[in-house]
C-alpha cells in the first residue's frame, strides 16, 4: 500500500458478501477500509483476512434501515479512520412480484434500505467533504435503475430512483469538486434476492463488478464517470 493510497479512506456497504465483499478484497491492498453489514460474524472474518494479508480495515455493524445505526456507523468510522472519503453504497436487497401481489410493508422495506439509506449515508459523510472540497460517493444501482422487468415493481423503483438522485446529488456537488457514480449491473454471481449463487448461468462474477469499482476509485481527482452499466459478455438477453 502506498502512502498516498493510504489517505483515501473508504466505507463499503454491504460487505458481509457476494459483491460488497469482493470490493472489499479488491481495495483493501491499497485503501484503509471501513467494513459493514449486519453479520458481525462475517465482519470480524473478512476484516481479520484482509488485515492479515496487510490491510488496514475496520468492521463496524449497521443495519442501514436505522437511522440510528447509520448515525453510529458514520460517527465510528471517523473516530476509527480519521474520516471518509470514499463512500460506496452497495448494500441493497430485492424482493419481487406484482404491484398486487407484493405486500406495501416489503416495497416500503426495498425502498428503505436500496434507497432511504444511501440518502442518509451520503447525508451524513457530505458535509466534511463539502469543507474539504474532496470527496467521493459511488452507488451500486442496477440493470434495473435503466429497465422494468416482470415482477420488479419494488426493486426496479428503488434503483430507478437511485439512479435519479445519484444524477441530482452529482449536479449538488460538483462545485465541490465531489465525484458521483452510478454503477449498474447485470446479474451477478451472488445469493441476491434468495437464490443460490450457483443457479444463475450467464453472469458477472462479483470480481468483475469489484474491478469496476476500483478502476472509480483509482480514477483521477478530475475526472468523474457518471455512469456504468456492466453486462456479462455472454448472455441470451437481447438487452
Ligand atoms: N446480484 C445481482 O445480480 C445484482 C445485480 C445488479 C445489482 N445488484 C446490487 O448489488 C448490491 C449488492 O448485491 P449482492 O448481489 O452482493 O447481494 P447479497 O449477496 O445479498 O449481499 C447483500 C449485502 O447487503 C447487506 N445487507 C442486506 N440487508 C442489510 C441491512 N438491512 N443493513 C445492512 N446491510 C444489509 C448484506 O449483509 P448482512 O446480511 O450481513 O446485513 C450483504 O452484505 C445490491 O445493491 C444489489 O441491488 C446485484
């Protein structure tokens, strides 16, 4: 790790496992990192490896549909690591079927946590960017913020949405020099949604969606991508 690297400290969401845990395994050779998801059990696991092999991590566990978790989170993670300059928003969850069929306090649940909570997130870490005119916030949407699909009401609306104030909060803060990404997936290899890892054919591996993401936080202080969508290579969907 470099010492420059070593300045740029990064909250993963969502890293307990599937994608969440492979950013974490990407960034932690170069990057101070602050790890968290409800599992503590897998916390303090992935943070002894990456340690282990060098790292420097925190794990510190949020349930991000509570505000006052994620009060705890982010005023942790500045006691532990100094600040936060790098906030990905990659915990999400999906729970699926038609508008009639899919009960109101599941849709509020996916708004809540594919939603709600990057907003309080990225409210909490924003002003210390804001003074320090640095900063940056990356969002893992979907395939799903761009497209409809048959049964996603619920999933589709939070990353619609996600989408939508990732573009608004990139015009809030670009004056501050605050760089925003939406990165948007295709299927990936992971037990999303209830179903094992194993079952899906033609997808990105969680690897994949990690390298993306290192490629965001390695980009230059002047440049911000707004915007990625990630599919597999092969695939049978025609979109
Ligand atoms: N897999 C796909 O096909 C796919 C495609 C496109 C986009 N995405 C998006 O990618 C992101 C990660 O998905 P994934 O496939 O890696 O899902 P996953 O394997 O189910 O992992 C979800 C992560 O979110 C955490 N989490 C869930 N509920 C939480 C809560 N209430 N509070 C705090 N953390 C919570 C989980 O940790 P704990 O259970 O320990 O809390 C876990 O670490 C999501 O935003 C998803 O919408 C996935």
């Amino acid at each position: 790790m470099t010492s420059k690297e070593r300045e740029k400290v990064i909250l993963v969401t969502g890293a307990t496992r599937g994608i969440g845990h492979a950013i974490a395994e990407n960034l932690a050779n170069a990057y101070p990192l602050i790890i968290t998801g409800r599992s503590e059990d897998a916390l303090n696991a992935l943070k002894k490896k990456l340690n282990d092999n060098g790292g420097k991590v925190e794990a510190i566990a949020a349930d991000l549909t509570s505000s006052n978790d994620i009060k705890n989170l982010v005023e942790s993670s500045i006691r532990a690591l100094g600040r936060i300059d790098c906030l990905i928003n990659n915990a999400g969850m999906g729970i699926f079927g038609r508008a009639d069929q899919i009960n109101e306090k599941d849709f509020r649940y996916v708004m809540e946590l594919n939603l709600i909570a990057p907003y309080q997130l990225t409210r909490a870490v924003l002003p210390d960017m804001i003074s320090r005119k640095s900063g940056q916030i990356i969002n893992i949407s979907s395939v799903a913020g761009l497209n409809g699909f048959k049964g996603g009401g619920a999933y589709a609306a939070s990353k619609f949405a996600l989408n939508g104030f990732t573009e608004s909060l990139r015009e809030d803060v670009k004056e501050f020099g605050i760089a925003v990404t939406a990165v948007c997936p295709g299927g990936v290899r992971t037990e999303f949604g209830g179903n094992p890892a194993s079952v899906r054919e033609f997808v990105l591996e969680p690897e994949d969606v990690a390298h993306t993401i290192r490629y965001l936080v390695d980009e230059s202080e002047t440049a911000n991508t707004k915007l990625i969508e990630l599919k597999p290579r092969k695939r049978t969907e025609f979109r």
